[in-house]
C-alpha cells in the first residue's frame, strides 16, 4: 500500500514538475514536488486547497546508493524561485537498511526551478 501511494505521489508531481527531477550532477539523486500544493498554487485552484499557506512547499527527494557499503547521504540542492533568489538546502540522511532508495522531505519555503542535487555518499 505505501509503494501505491509513493507511486501516485510521484505521478502527480511529475505532471507539474516540468524541469524538475532530471539531475545531471548525479543521476542517482531526483527530486520532485511532494503533495498538492503545485495545484493550489494555480490560477484555478482545487477545492483542497482552501487551507494551503504558501511557504509549505514541499519536495521529496529520492537518493539511491552505487556503493555497497554506503550508510549515509550527504546532500546540498540548489534551486531558484520565481524572482532568481537561489537556495540551498544541505543535510545528511542515514540509507534505508529495508529500502534500495532512501528518501528524505525538503522544504525550501518557496517553489523552486532550475534544480541541481549534489550527492555524496558516506560509509563507515
């Protein structure tokens, strides 16, 4: 059932993600919009979206392991909002023991464009 609703998660993105989860720094490393604010942030909204606050942008980002031996990710994305400010956000993430593809939630407090992950992986 979660792999269900990861996959509708990741569908729905993608049909607003229209420069997002390509990454040529490192094809192991996507990312995508996560719930449905690229809805609410429309000229015609959905009907779900009368409680959305701007600012609760969310985007999931998807790290898969080369090495065997990885037990941590090390991160930085770099987007840019609408007005050209850029952003970063850097952090570290323990793999998935149960999973191929660990997965870690950013927010960036703004939709972002123009999206690069940089990805280090770390082992013991």
């Amino acid at each position: 059932m979660q792999r269900l609703i990861l996959a509708g998660i990741v569908l729905s993105s993608l049909a607003f993600s229209q420069d997002l989860g390509t990454n040529t720094a490192n094809p192991n490393a996507l990312l995508f919009p996560y719930g449905m604010w690229p809805n609410c942030e429309v000229s015609n909204p959905l009907p779900l979206c009368v409680d959305f606050q701007p600012g609760n942008e969310s985007y999931l980002l998807f790290l898969k392991a080369v090495n065997t031996d990885t037990t941590a990710f090390h991160y930085i994305v770099k987007g840019t909002r609408a007005d050209g400010v850029l952003l970063t956000v850097e952090s570290v993430v323990l793999k998935s023991k149960t999973n191929p593809v660990t997965t870690s939630l950013i927010g960036f407090g703004a939709p972002v464009k123009q999206t690069t992950v940089f990805m280090e992986e770390l082992s013991q």
